[in-house]
C-alpha cells in the first residue's frame, strides 16, 4: 500500500478539492471550500475550511474556522481561537483565544484560555480548566473543573471530583459533585439543587456588594460553609453561614446584604 503525499507549503495555501494527506506543513494559512484528512496537519497562519478537518494531530498558530465537525485522534493544540460548525472531538484540547462549537465538545482534557462556549453538550473524561468561561446549552461532564470567569449550563452539571468556579454560575438543573467550591462575583443561580461531599460558597474578593447565589436547594451529608446564598431549602446536618445568607426565603424576593 503507497504512503499517502504530503503537503509542504511555505505560503498561504488553497486547496480545490477534498484532499488526503499524511502530513500537512504550512508556513502561512490554509483555505478550502471543502474538507481535509491527514495525519498530522501543522499550520503557522489560520485555517479556513467549509468542510470537515480530520487527523490524528493538529497544531494551528493562526486560529481555526471550521463549517462542520474537527476530528482529532490524538491532541489539537489552538492559538488564536477556534469557531466549529460542527463538533469537536478530540484527546486533549488546548486552545489559546477561545473555543466554540455549534453541535458539541467531547474530549479527554480541555484547557483553554479565552473563553469556551458549546451550542450543545460539553462532555470531558478528565479535567476541564478553563479561564473565560464555559458556557453550554446542554450538559456539562466532567472529572473536575476549575473556571476563572463563571459558568453556565442550560441542563446540569456533573463532576466526579471538584467544581472549583470564581465569577458569575447560571444553571437551569443540578450541579452534582464530590466538592464545590464558588466564589461570587456576578448575581447568579442555580435552578435545580447543588448536592455535593463539601460545600464553600463565599463572595469574591473583587465582587460587587449586591450579588447573591440564588439555589433552590443545597444537599451534603456534611457541614457546610456558605455566605451570599438565598436558598429555599438546605439539608445538611451541620453548616456555618454568613450574615448575608437568607435561608428558606423566596428566591424571587430582593435582598439588600449587611455590610
């Protein structure tokens, strides 16, 4: 069997047709009306395709655009932001200026700075360490998950280990992990109930004065340490609250903190 061609560009480079490589190296970008299979795809410049991307590695310093799904067997490492038509799918995923996917992310690790936004699920075996945010209008799964600039859900949010998030939390079902851990910068809440192992909710450092974490329900088998939290109902056997939580209270009703 014949090893398939390589491509080895040292300008920008525009593909007519479907194209198969083994390997894809190009100094500057790379644009097609239609999609790209290959082994390793490693461009310098940005890639623009109106089809699918498929390889088993992917290394682009110029940001991708992609119109329907990126399959990546192995790593996608992004730099300069990512926006997927389809879906995206991959081992590990590091992107640097952001990720977004119209039909869904699953992957093993997702590391990304700049933001992370899916239309649909987000689904990680692993570790999900995000700095801008994550943003899903389905499921969030993971291992763990730490986020510097909120979080938002339209379904629930499932955590083996740690839920670890500092900014704004908008979910429309559960949160459901081993600890969580929140801290306030923006009005948030939490439709469904948190039930974790450990539970910390605390405002944040650099936090407006006025937010609050608005829950239906709080479940833990163990105390609890919580401030800024309006809940309607809390089941646990010991937990220490600050001045500024409001417990068995409407969660339609303003609140002014105590300073």
């Amino acid at each position: 069997m014949s090893k398939k061609p390589d491509l080895r560009a040292l300008a920008g480079t525009v593909l007519e047709e479907d194209a198969d490589f083994d390997e894809v190296h190009i100094l500057g970008g790379l644009e097609s009306n239609h999609s790209l299979n290959a082994n390793l795809v490693d461009v310098k410049g940005s890639i623009k395709l109106h089809g699918s991307l498929w390889a088993n590695r992917l290394n682009v310093y110029g940001g991708l655009r992609i119109d329907a799904d990126v399959i990546i067997e192995l790593d996608m490492d992004i730099r300069g932001g990512s926006v997927v038509g389809g879906k995206i799918k991959a081992r590990n995923i590091e992107a640097h200026g952001g990720v977004q996917a119209k039909e869904g992310i699953k992957c093993t690790n997702l590391i990304v700075k700049g933001g992370t936004k899916s239309n649909r699920h987000i689904e990680v075996e692993e570790e999900i360490d995000a700095t801008g945010g994550i943003t899903a209008l389905g499921n969030i799964t993971a291992s763990e998950i730490k986020s510097i600039g909120g979080l938002i859900a339209e379904g629930n949010v499932k955590v083996h280990g740690t839920v670890d998030v500092r900014g704004k939390l908008e979910v429309g079902g559960d949160i459901e992990c081993d600890e969580f851990i929140f801290r306030i910068i923006s009005p948030s809440f939490i439709n469904g109930k948190i039930k974790a192992n450990k539970i910390l909710i605390e405002k944040d450092e650099y936090a407006k004065m006025e937010c609050f974490l608005r829950v239906t329900e709080i479940v833990s088998p163990n105390r609890i340490d919580i401030d800024y939290v309006i809940a309607e109902r809390v089941v646990c056997p010991k937990m220490k609250t600050g001045q500024n939580c409001r417990i068995g209270e409407p969660l339609d009703k303003e609140y002014e903190p105590d300073y």
